[in-house]
C-alpha cells in the first residue's frame, strides 16, 4: 500500500482544515436543525470495486451538508493498480424541500492515488498508461441532482457535477517497483462527480 503521510503542502493541509470544520459545523448543528440523517452508497463506485459509503445531514429547511468517502486498495490483473481514496463534502440547498426533489451542490475533494498501468477517465492523474504516477489530489466543482422518495426510508438518487482538480504527484517507470523519474503536476477541469445513489433515512 501506499504512504497516506508521504506528502505535505499548504494546499493539503488548508483541505484538511476545510473537511475538519465542515464535519465539525455539522455534527455541531444535528441536535439543533437536524430532522433527517442519511446513510448512502454510490452503485457507481460500487461497480469499480471502490468501497464507498456516505452520510447526509439537514442543516435547515433548504440545506444539508453530504459527506462521502471512498476507497479502492486493490491490485488488479495485469500489474494494473488503481488505488485511491477520496473524501468529497457538498454543501447543498433544495429547490423544493431536503431529501426530496432538485438539488444544487458546491462540492470539494481530495485524496491519495497510486495508480499505473491503466488508462484514467479524462486522464484525471496525467497519463498513467505507461507508468506509475503517486501523490495528491485536490479540487472543487459544482454540481446538480434530483432525489426521488422510494418510501418511508428509503431514496434515489441521480447526480452529477463538474469543477477543477489539481494532482500532485511522483512519476516512475512502472506500475511495480520502477525507478522514480521525478515531481510532476496535472491540471483538470471536467466532470468530477457522479452517481447513481441508494439511500436510507435513519431518522
């Protein structure tokens, strides 16, 4: 596995500060506005064999605060490696009521990535094709979505959301146990979410 400490910088370390306090406001907030909490999974990311799992909380009438994780640890065939996690919060306001209908998000991500070997969807962490790329990833976006009440507990959900994301990596020769050929950076701008979603309403 790789080193979830082997990099630093300001940038990481502002994120790190943003998803605290993000938590933190909401976890603050539950006994005060809360009237639904929910747990979901993305089947999207259920299908990459990335486990994933997430946590909405109301905040007000019109806002709740999601929150979601995700992790892929495996070697795949071929000396394929798409390893990574991801933590992504959305700050989102509903048109009509939470839980229920149109949605408009402001969403943040970051993460870790050692991925080689393997073509990356719109070349998210540099062309990893023919090589092994390590490091960070942090970024922004915006995003729309439309949940739809199943029953009493139960939801679904669609959702999708562009924005930027900076990666912060190390190049080596090959996916195992190649010679390192240095520092490197990649810009994106494109689709950085979406999701098929399932969710369960605890209360």
């Amino acid at each position: 596995m790789f080193n979830f400490l082997s990099h630093s910088g300001c940038l990481k370390r502002i994120f790190a500060v943003i998803i605290g306090a993000a938590i933190w406001c909401a976890a603050d907030s539950v006994p005060v506005y809360a009237q639904k909490v929910a747990v979901k999974t993305n089947l999207l990311y259920d299908a990459t064999a990335t486990v994933n799992a997430g946590l909405e909380i109301a905040l007000a009438p019109k806002w709740t605060l999601d929150i979601s994780g995700n992790y892929n640890a495996w070697d795949f065939s071929g000396d394929r490696k798409w390893k990574h996690f991801l933590v992504q919060p959305e700050a989102r306001y509903w048109l009509c009521e939470k839980f229920n209908g149109h949605f408009f998000g402001l969403h943040l991500h970051g993460g870790e990535f050692n991925v080689g070997n393997v073509h990356t969807p719109f070349n998210l962490f540099g062309d990893c094709s023919s090589e092994r790329h390590e490091g960070w990833y942090y970024g922004a976006g915006v995003s729309y979505g439309y949940q739809w009440v199943l029953g009493k507990r139960w939801n679904f959900e669609l959702s999708a959301g562009i924005g930027y994301v900076g990666a912060d990596y190390g190049r080596y020769e090959s996916p195992r146990c190649g010679a390192y050929r240095g520092p490197d950076h990649h810009d994106y701008f494109g689709p950085t979410k979406a999701s098929i979603t399932f969710i369960y309403i605890i209360r």
